[in-house]
C-alpha cells in the first residue's frame, strides 16, 4: 500500500494529531497525576534460563519526562523493550508481574498493537532504513496508523519543524547521514506514530555532546508542546535529569550478573 495513502487500521483507536492540541490540553483532560505508564514487580528471563530483572517497578505520570537511569548492562533496554512486547524476538519473556499502559494490561500486545495504542520505542543505536531517503524513513513511521495523506503531510511537517535538520536532509540516504541525524530521523519516525509516549532507548550514545544538547531540548520541546510522555533510558545521567521533569519512585531493578541497579529519578 502506498504511503500516505488512507488506511483503516482495524480496533484501533485514533491517537490526535500531533500539535493540534496544546500539552496542557491534553494532559488537563486527562489528569496531571494519572500515570500513563505502570510497571510493576516484573521480571524477565532471556532463553528460559537467564534471568535478568527481578522486582522492576516504575511509573510515568501522563505528560512527564521519567529517567530511567543505570550503567551498562544494568538493564535499561530489557526494561523498555519489556514494556514495548519486543524480548521474543530476543528469546525474552516477562515472567512475573504486570505492565499497564494507558489503563490496560499490555503483555498480550503486540509491538505493532502497542503503536497503535500510542506506545513506541526508539531503539538504541539508532536503527534507521539505511537505503531509504530521511523522509522515506519518516513516512514509514504513519505506516500503523490510519488517516489521509494530508494529515501525514502535515505530520511530517511538524516533524520538520521540530528537526529543521532532516527537513535540509529529507532527500538524503538514511545510511549516509551523520549519526545524530540519525538519531534525530529514530525520533522523527516514532513521532510520526502520532504517540502518547515515547520509550527512548539512549540517544546520547556515541554522539558529540553540542548534538546531545541540541537532541534531548527538542525531547523537552516535545514533551512541553505536543505532550508527548517520555520514559528515557540513559547512562549520561547529567543530561538525562537536566530534561526529566517527572516524579516517581524508584525502579528497584535486580541483574544476574549484579550489576548496578537500574532507578528512576524524577523530579517536579
Ligand atoms: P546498555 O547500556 O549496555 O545497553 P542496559 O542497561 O540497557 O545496558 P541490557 O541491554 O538490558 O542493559 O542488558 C541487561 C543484561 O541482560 C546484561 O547482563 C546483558 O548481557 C543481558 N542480556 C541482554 N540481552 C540479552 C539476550 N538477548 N540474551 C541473554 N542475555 C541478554
């Protein structure tokens, strides 16, 4: 199917447009305090056998930013990709516990379920379509969600707005760009998913820190202008509660390999 084109997506309800409400909009509709994200007591298992969280509870309040915070290999991206339905593809499952998202149980969701209902990770690493061009990229994001092609123009648009950059680069190959536009195109694509909150898997990694700067105020932009919720995964701790505007309590995390625990910092 052609994209851009109009699309029924079947069950699923229509997240609003991005930027057609303000944040404070939506967030008053909804309630300040009523989370958007709760995870409690989970654990996982990769292969059946190696157990890697035990006891993880955090919570995302609607329309704030919560750091998830940990060193390398404390289990930051199992965390995420827990709550995202993607540890199959890595013979991962949730053993114990419960996720809830947007006031329902997600463990029988899939990710593109998950999409749909307004929940997307931004992988670590990047991870865009290396031989599409950066706005081949952006429009694969709509691809989930119904709606004519002038409301996904008018998306990307907004996506452009936000990232003045990939408008310069949109006729670009995505493999050819530098690595922080890639990170800014990850973005750009979850944005274009029209999402209610964001899982962002460590978008300081490897890059310089002036692009760090330049990536995690646009995060901040988002969350203020458009209400995007953000649950973000960082080693660079500075940076991370420099943003995170959340409150919420502490992520007890446990690893195999005892590594340091995983928490969630937050702050009003
Ligand atoms: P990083 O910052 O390096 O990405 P992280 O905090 O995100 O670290 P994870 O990638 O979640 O940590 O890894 C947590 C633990 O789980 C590590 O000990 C890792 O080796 C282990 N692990 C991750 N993926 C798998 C897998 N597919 N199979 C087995 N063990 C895994």
């Amino acid at each position: 199917m052609p994209v851009g084109s109009d699309r029924n997506v079947e069950g699923a309800a229509q997240p609003p447009p991005l930027g057609a409400g303000a944040a404070a909009d939506r967030i008053a509709a909804t309630g300040a305090a009523a989370p958007i994200l709760s995870v409690n007591n989970i654990e996982v298992v990769y292969d059946h056998v190696i157990l890697v969280l035990k006891g993880v509870s955090l919570t995302v309040p609607k329309g704030k930013i919560v750091a998830l915070l940990g060193a390398n290999g404390a289990g930051k991206s199992t965390t995420l990709k827990a709550i995202s339905n993607l540890l199959s593809a890595e013979r991962g499952e949730v053993t114990k516990g419960s996720i809830i998202f947007d006031g329902e149980e997600v463990h029988a969701r899939s990710p593109n379920e998950l999409v749909r209902r307004g929940c997307i990770q931004v992988m670590e690493g990047r991870h865009c379509f290396a031989h599409l061009s950066v706005e081949e990229n952006l429009l694969t994001g709509a691809f989930t969600r119904g709606g004519a092609g002038a409301a996904i123009r008018r998306d990307l648009d907004l996506v452009y707005s936000y990232f003045p950059r990939l408008k310069e680069r949109r006729s670009a190959t995505a493999g050819y760009i530098s690595g922080g536009e890639q990170q800014m195109c990850a973005i750009g694509r979850a944005l274009m998913s029209r999402p209610k909150m964001i899982l962002l898997d460590e978008p300081s990694m490897g890059l310089a820190p002036q692009l760090v700067e330049e990536i995690f105020k646009i995060v901040g932009d988002l969350n203020a202008k458009e209400g995007v919720s953000f649950l973000l995964a960082e080693q660079n701790t500075r940076m991370a509660l420099k943003r995170a505007t959340a409150m919420c309590w502490k992520a007890a995390a446990w690893c195999s390999t005892a590594m340091p625990r995983p928490w969630a910092r937050t702050r009003t």
